[in-house]
C-alpha cells in the first residue's frame, strides 16, 4: 500500500487569459492519478484565489513549498490587463506595480487571503528604480546562509522579470532600458525576510518568464536549468544550464543547451509566438533513461498551454506527441508542484468529476 508521504500526483496553478471577462485570478488543476499528462480542473473550473489588493489582477502563479516549515506558497504577478488601467505593454513594463501576491497554506485546502510583498524595497525603506516584477519563480537553496547563520540555513532563491532603471531616472524616461531578470532571497516571502540580490540575466534586449529546474549528478552535484524567453533577438524560448553551487552569482558561466523551443506549436514557427514556460520533472524519475521532464509552453495569445518532453534535459525538449495529454483550454503562465499521497487524496474531491481516462 502506498505511504501518506510517497509521491504521488501533481497540482498545476495558472491564470486565464479572457479578454472578454475578468480570469485574470488563480486556478488549479490536479492530474488524472499520478499521470502528469491529463488534468482535473479543481473547483469546476472556477477561480480558486483571488486578489482585492494592488491592481486587482494576478497572472503568472507559481506553487512551491517550503521543506523546512511545510509551508506552501503561491506567488503570482500583481497586474490586470483586461479591465484595467489600459496603459498598454510598453507603459506596464516602465510604470506597473512591483509587488508580488503571496498567499500561503498548510494544506493546500485552506489558504491566507493575499497580501503583497514589494521587491523593489530596501530594508532602510528606500526604493530601486523598478518598472515591474513579473512571473516571479524560486528554487529552494538549503546551505543558502552560513551555518552561523539564525532561523536554519535555507532561502529561497527568486527569479522574476523588471525593468531597472538609475536611482535618478524617477520617472523611468530611459528608452533603453530593457527587461532583465533579476534575483533575491526570503524565507517566507514577506518584506522582513526579503534580500534583493541583483541582475541574475542580461540579455542585451527583453529577457522575460524564467522557469527553472535541477537535476542530481553522479558525483553528488546539481546540475541547474534555466528556461528563458528572448523577447529581442528572435530566438525565442531558450535553455542554459550550470553546474555552479551558487548559481544565482552573477559570475556563473551558463552553457546554452537549446533555443527556439516550442516553435512547433505556432502556425508560422515563429519562435516569439510562445512564452510563459513552466518546467517540472516526473517524480519517480531515477536518473535511467526511461526518465521523463515536462515542458508547458504558452501559445499566446489564447491557444494556451502546450507539452514538450525530455528524457534528457542535455539534450533538450520535443514536441509531446500523446492521445493522452489532456488540458483544459485557454490554460495560461502558472507553475507545477509535486504531491505526496495524502496531499492529492485531500485535493481530488474538489476536482471536477469528468472521468478522463475513456
């Protein structure tokens, strides 16, 4: 009989894209069993979490847990584009909000109601000049701070996509400035544990919606992926990776592993027709070559998301060719988490109660 702990099935949070209503909230869908290709929408497909704070507007959700509290998190961008203030792209990446929504649970059936965490903040209170925080993702560093270190020595290290501008440029007037992607740490995602770290990708032009994913080596190293969109130079979503310890330093030497990823997806094979990557790994992957890597890519404007495989993450990502994927349509930029047996057994019920598997 399987354990409460053991691993088993996978919970997807995302956004939908409507431009004729307001979908820009939090959805989930749980996999059909433990089978990471067919999806239940939770709640009947209606929105699981919502925000009345800030813009109104959350897109980009991502799922991660904290191992040392059992704490899991939900980080999603704080921006409303359909019924909002109409300002367009080029203005929402210069003059948007630089808060994140967070909200928390201890069983993922009961969450907090959302509140906002400002990356752009200083702990003496003063502010970077940033023109936006977008599809913030993390990964958890366990040996994070020194072993002298108080309250455990893990942080999660964020990722998210901005705009930086000088100190002096208040009203982010610079027409060069481009879209990077920058880093920080907390260990709970509030502005008391909050550590801004700096540029953690520079891409000479709009580099946007990191996803990232590790993968254990023989000699007891990770090796780390990280999957980009280029939004400047025409190569689309692309992949690099590193063996480095401390991978978020601005010294890392990355090697690039694959480039135009999912371009097969979109009519013309434009490469900048798919964006919002989220990556995650089949948890009874064992290093054999029967392992299997999952890839979404979001089609925009509306198709949504796409799968790709790896069976080898040096080798890059194809094309999902299986009549047994199943997605609900129009599911958009969101993050995927791996569950224990009893984690699933509480979320199914609330899954709708179509049977996928004729």
């Amino acid at each position: 009989m399987t354990e409460a702990t053991d691993a088993y099935g996978y919970l997807l949070v995302h956004f939908i894209e409507d431009p004729d209503g307001y979908a820009e909230k939090i959805y989930m869908n749980v996999s059909d069993g433990d089978n990471p290709r067919r999806w239940l929408p939770i709640n009947d497909g209606k929105p699981v979490l919502t925000s009345a704070i800030g813009t109104t507007g959350v897109r980009d959700p991502h799922i991660i847990r904290n191992p040392e509290t059992g704490t899991w998190y939900v980080i999603a961008t704080d921006l409303r584009v359909f019924g909002g203030d109409d300002a367009g792209w080029f203005e929402w990446t210069r003059h948007a909000s630089t808060n994140l929504i967070i909200w928390e649970s201890d069983d993922l059936l009961h969450w907090s109601g959302p509140r906002m965490l400002d990356v752009s903040r200083k702990p003496d209170g003063s502010h970077l000049e940033l023109g936006m925080a977008w599809a913030c993702e993390c990964l958890w560093v366990p040996d994070y701070y020194p072993a002298e270190h108080e309250g455990g020595r893990g942080a999660f290290v964020m990722y998210w996509s901005s705009t930086i501008f000088n100190n002096e440029d208040t009203r982010h007037d610079d027409k060069d400035v481009y879209c990077t992607v920058l880093w920080g740490a907390t260990t709970d995602f509030t502005q008391d544990t909050f550590e801004y770290g700096g540029v953690f990708i520079d891409n000479d032009g709009d580099a946007i919606d990191t996803t990232m994913i590790q993968r254990p080596l023989p000699d007891g190293g990770m090796r780390t992926y990280r999957i980009t969109k280029d939004n400047a130079h025409g190569n689309g979503i692309w992949m690099d990776s590193t063996d480095a310890k401390r991978w978020w330093e601005p010294d890392t030497q990355w090697t690039l592993v694959q480039d135009r990823i999912g371009a097969e997806y979109v009519p013309d094979g434009n490469p900048g027709g798919v964006e919002g990557p989220a990556v995650f790994a089949n948890h009874h992957n064992d290093g054999g070559a029967d392992d299997e890597w999952y890839l979404f890519v979001d089609v925009i404007p509306s198709i949504g998301y796409q799968p790709m495989i790896s069976h080898d993450l040096d080798k890059g990502w194809v094309k999902l060719e299986s009549q047994d994927y199943f997605l609900t349509e129009h599911t958009k930029h969101g993050g995927v988490a791996s569950l224990t047996r009893a984690e699933y057994e509480r979320l199914r019920p609330l899954a709708a109660l179509a049977d996928l598997r004729g």
